[in-house]
C-alpha cells in the first residue's frame, strides 16, 4: 500500500492556519497557507500531507459536528480541494480524518485521495 511507503507531515490545520480557538461561524480561506508550505516540507523528505482534524467543529476540532464540510474557519470544501490540487506537484498524497468527540484514538470516516 503506499502509505506503508510514503514519509508523511502531519499538520493541524486549526493551529498551523490561525484559526481562532472558537468556531464563531466566520467564514475564511486559512487553509490555503498550506499550499505555500508544500515546497518546504518536501525539501523534508515528506512525500504525503496527514491533516487532522480539518471537518467542521465547534472549538479544537476533536469535536466534529460536520464530516461532509470543511470548518469554515479554514475555508471551503472547494478551497480546500484547490489547495490539495495545487499542492499534488509537491505532495504527492494527502489523507485527512474526521475524529469523533473522543481524543482517545477513535476516529471518524476518513478520506484519501492522490
């Protein structure tokens, strides 16, 4: 599998973005920051982007309410897809999860994609 393969950077998305602490319900792209990282983290060695958690949630992000949207405070679902688009040049994978109320390793459906 190639995630057996894959050298992977993990990035919190709400803290790496600026996000604020609480979901206020204001909406801006934060999550195309990442993008401009890219280039920076395979010069690490890292072939594949783990972000975790990234689904709308009221505070820290462990609390998703929403595993179909991006928490607006990082942007949309389709800010989201330009930056995995733009970003597939430097990284050539990236998964994400959707984690459920519970920090102790219980988690959501997560999503793949190349």
């Amino acid at each position: 599998m190639w995630a057996d393969e894959s050298v992977f950077y993990q990035i919190y998305p709400l803290g790496f973005c600026g996000a604020p602490r609480e979901n206020d319900g204001v909406l801006v792209n934060r999550v195309g920051k990442i993008a401009g990282w890219a280039p920076h983290i395979q010069r690490l060695g890292a072939n594949a982007l783990y972000l975790s958690p990234i689904f709308d949630s009221d505070r820290h992000g462990y609390d998703t309410r929403d595993y179909r949207r991006v928490d607006c405070r990082l942007g949309t679902n389709e800010d989201f897809a330009a930056v995995v688009k733009a970003s597939t040049a430097t990284a050539s994978r990236w998964c994400w999860t959707a984690c459920s109320t519970t920090f102790a390793g219980a988690s959501g459906p997560s999503g793949m994609s190349r």
